[in-house]
C-alpha cells in the first residue's frame, strides 16, 4: 500500500473529543472550522463523526464520567496489542486494554510514564485514518506535548515508534523537540512551561486567518488561552479552551 493510501505508522491519524456535552462540541467546532458532523449510533452511545475536507478525521464522544474534556490523538502502529506491551515495559501506563472497534480495526488506550494519554491504533483496510500530511483547513496540522520532563518522555516515543529528534534552542522556554520519522516531521514535545501543569498532547487545528479565528472562537464561547502568538518561520498560533473545557490551538502557516 501506497504512502499516499496508508497506513502511515508511528504517525498521527486520528482525533477524538471526549466531552461531557458533545452537542454543544459539535455546534461549537462545527461553527468555527466549518465540519461537517455525522452521527453513528454505536450501541448505548452516539458517535458524531468529524467530516472536514476529503474526509473524516476524528469523531466526538460524549462521556459523562470523564474528569475533563480533552482530545485525544490517536498513532498508527502496525501491532496495537504488541505496541500497548512494549508501552507498559517502557514504565507507560494502560488506560483501556487493546479491543476491537466493529468494521473499523484495534484500538487501546495509553499514557506515557508523564501522565500524557494518547490511542495506539491500527485500522482495516479503508479505515487507516487521515493523511497527516495534507495540508486541509479544519483539519489537525500538527500535534505538541507539552510534558514535565522532555528528556524522559524522548526516551520514551523514541523507543515506542523510532521518532528521532531535531531540537531546537528557544531561549528562556528551554528546547524545543521537533520529532520524525524518517525525513518527516511527525511532531514536537516541550517542557510544560507552566509549573505544576500535568502533561497532556495538543492538537493544532489549521486556520486561514488565525486572528478572525480566534476571535470567531471566543464569540462562540471559547475562552482564550494565548492570544495568537508567531513562530519565526513558520507561522502564528494560539491557544483556547472549547465551551466544554477541552484545550485546543489554532494554526495559520506563514504568508
């Protein structure tokens, strides 16, 4: 199978949003990056399907007993109950044990030895996820974890999925750990610049105009985190929380 068709491994391709109120995530989404929402029954629960582009890249899941909100990517691997292991041997933690998602693939849930929680997942065939390298408005551009110990938690992804490390020296917030797989950027960690702060993966969500973006957003009931922020040579971000309390960023490529 073609890189351009998937699977593409050790790689993000997958969001889900797990929230107490997932009508108000998907009125709120839905209005600021123009998604489409699908709702799929799945047993006791709706599952609303992210249909943004090409299509779908990630789904809403309303949970009422979750602690907060909170997106969770999810990586391609090429053995869910071997990667799940091999986590655990790592000093990562199981969250929800290796289980089969109907017609779609294998999923389960984990935390590294920091505390960020993340899916390992393998999908059959036409269910691989989204290509992570196209380049759509409303869809994730890129993933960041923001962690308490950047040294450990490279150790960690490094041995997990072969990500190597390009590090970049960003002054007073330390290093900046651009990570890849092969030639391509798969991600980037930090240290969490905020004291005391759990480590946790964000997912940057690609806009044209991040300021009309992010002002959209707080008018839609978001609260603002970081207003829009540039990067040297890259692009400007920033951060939110939704309506529901899940953080988020949003992305605008340099013009």
């Amino acid at each position: 199978m073609s890189a351009s068709q998937g699977p593409w491994l050790n790689r993000f391709v997958w969001h889900d949003l797990m929230t107490k109120d997932g009508p108000a995530a998907a009125k709120f989404y839905s209005e600021l990056l123009g998604w489409t929402i699908v709702e799929r029954p799945m047993g006791p629960f709706i599952y609303r399907m992210i249909m943004a582009g090409p299509g779908p890249i990630g789904g809403i899941v309303e949970e009422k007993e979750i602690p907060h909100a909170h997106w969770m990517p999810y990586i391609s691997v090429a053995d869910v109950d071997a990667a799940a292991s091999k986590g655990a041997s790592l000093g990562g933690s199981t969250c929800v044990p290796p289980s089969d998602i109907p017609q779609t693939g294998r999923f389960a849930v984990v935390g590294d030895p920091q505390g960020a929680y993340f899916s390992l997942y393998k999908g059959l065939p036409g269910s691989e996820g989204f290509d992570p390298d196209l380049p759509v408005v409303g869809r994730v551009c890129w993933n960041e974890l923001l962690t308490t110990d950047d040294a450990q938690a490279l150790q960690y992804y490094s041995a997990m999925f072969g990500w190597t490390d390009q590090p970049k020296d960003i002054g007073p917030m330390g290093t900046y750990h651009c990570v890849m797989v092969g030639e391509t950027q798969a991600g980037g960690l930090m240290k969490n610049p905020m004291p005391g702060a759990p480590a946790f993966w964000v997912a940057y969500f690609l806009v044209e105009d991040l300021a009309a973006s992010t002002a959209k957003a707080a008018s839609l009931g978001a609260q603002i985190c970081m207003p829009p922020t540039p990067i040297p040579e890259v692009g400007q971000f920033s951060y939110l929380t939704d309506p529901t309390g899940a953080l988020f960023a949003l992305f605008q490529t340099l013009k």
